[in-house]
C-alpha cells in the first residue's frame, strides 16, 4: 500500500475535522501538519489494522492529545455560530461528536479513532447533545401516529433538555398545535394514523415558519428519491437512540432554516 497516496484523499477532510475542533484553519492545520511530521519521522506509527482514513485521524487525535499547539488560541471571528457552540463544548464529547455528525464515522470507527469503548462513544455523544441543548434548548413537535414510539421519541427529547409541545398523530393535529406555539424543532414520521401524511403536514407548516425538520420513518425511500430537494435529515426505522440525539444536535447546530420537501 503506497500509504502517502491512501492518505491524500482524505487530508481536507481531516482539514475540515481539525478547524472544528480548534476554530480557526490555521490552528487546525498546524495540527494536521505535526500529524504529518509524526507520520514522516515514523511511518511505522501508522495502525496497519486500521482503514487508512480511520487510521489518520486516530494519527491525529494522537497528537492532539499530546501536543500543546494552539490551545489557547480564540476561535477566529469568521467562524459561524455553530462553530463557536461547538467550540463550547467539552474536549472529548466535542470530538465524539463531530465524528459522527460531521465526519461520519460509525460508532465503532470513532471509537477506534479516540481509542475507547463502543458504550464510551455513546456517553459522550449523550453528554453532547445535553450540552448543546444547554445552547439551543428549543421546542419540538412530534408527529408520530405508534404511541409507543412517539413516548420514546418524547423522552429521548426531553433528555436532552428540550420541550415537548405536543404529539400529533394525524396531519391536521400537527397543523393545529405548530399554530399554538411555533415548534423550534420538528420530528416528523410519514405515513400516519389515518391515511394523512406527515410530510404533507412539514410542507403546510414550512410555508409559514422555518424549522429544522428530521423525518424518523420505515420508509425513507418515500423521500430519498434522487431529486432535490431531500431533507436534511433522515432516520430510518428501526433507529438507535445515540442516532436520534446526534441528529437532533447536529440539526440545532447546522440547520437552523428547513427547506420543503419534495
């Protein structure tokens, strides 16, 4: 393997990765240059038993760990709000966090990055969300017609220091209660209990008001129809929990206007 050309690809976004965790490009990129020095002075310190791109940034969060660069350094002024929030947050859940929302990284992937367990990641993605909720704590509009469901949606939200405003089962119901308080957030299933649709009801809701919207649905394929506009954000049926509070972070952070969705 020529380990310089498998590491090439994947360099800006490394870039991308290190400006969000010290906010600024030039902080981050002197980090990803100590990255490359170390790699350079000792290419042996590359994990052979891991994905080339998995094994940069464990290269990297290495050197983080143990290089004093930039630590002080202010996020620069050009930085978007949701960079400064995240530059708020605590060290390790800051990393897990963008891992996953931003990165893209499994669980699995981004606990062999930080070098702890599965159930850490997990921990520190929850610690996250409940920090960012601190930020951008909002109120969120459930619609979902499986009551079971809906309850568990609820307290995953309300864990993460957001209000609930209401639950809706059918179209008109989320019409109705987004017109007696604005949702900041909403959390939206398709099909529903009468026939309705939950995305006609974001589509009726998003003509008056701008919300982020995550569609939670056994069938995403109804919306992943390969013509714009997609939404966002979208999680398939059955979901995991860690997955719904990284989205539900991640949409607070990065998407504060919602778009109509196809």
């Amino acid at each position: 393997m020529n380990l310089s050309r498998e590491i090439a690809a994947h360099l800006p976004y490394l870039r991308r990765f290190a400006r969000s965790l010290c906010g600024s490009q030039k902080g981050g990129d002197a980090y990803v240059a100590a990255t490359l020095e170390a790699l350079i002075a000792d290419p042996d310190a590359f994990p052979a038993d891991m994905p080339p791109k998995v094994g940069l940034y464990h290269l990297f969060m290495a050197c983080w760990s143990s290089i004093p660069l930039n630590t002080e350094e202010s996020p620069a002024p050009d930085i978007s709000a949701a960079q400064r929030n995240i530059s708020l947050l605590t060290p390790r859940s800051r990393q897990a966090f963008l891992l996953r929302t931003v990165e893209g990284f499994s669980i699995g992937e981004s606990a062999a990055i930080l070098g702890v367990t599965e159930q850490d990641i997990e921990n520190l993605i929850g610690e996250a969300g409940r920090e960012i909720a601190e930020r951008v704590a909002t109120d969120v509009l459930i619609i979902e017609d499986e009551a079971l469901i809906a309850q568990d949606i609820e307290f995953i939200a309300r864990d993460l220091g957001h209000s609930v405003i209401g639950v809706a089962r059918t179209h008109r119901e989320a019409v109705e209660l987004s017109k007696k308080k604005r949702p900041g957030l909403i959390l939206a299933d398709i099909q529903l209990a009468d026939g309705s649709s939950g995305l006609n009801a974001v589509n009726e809701m998003l003509e008056t008001f701008d919300s982020p919207v995550i569609f939670i649905t056994a069938f995403p394929e109804r919306l992943l129809t390969g013509e714009r506009p997609e939404p966002a954000f979208l999680i398939s049926k059955p979901y995991k929990v860690d997955t719904v509070k990284a989205t539900i972070s991640q949409a607070l952070f990065f998407e504060r206007k919602a778009s109509r969705a196809a």
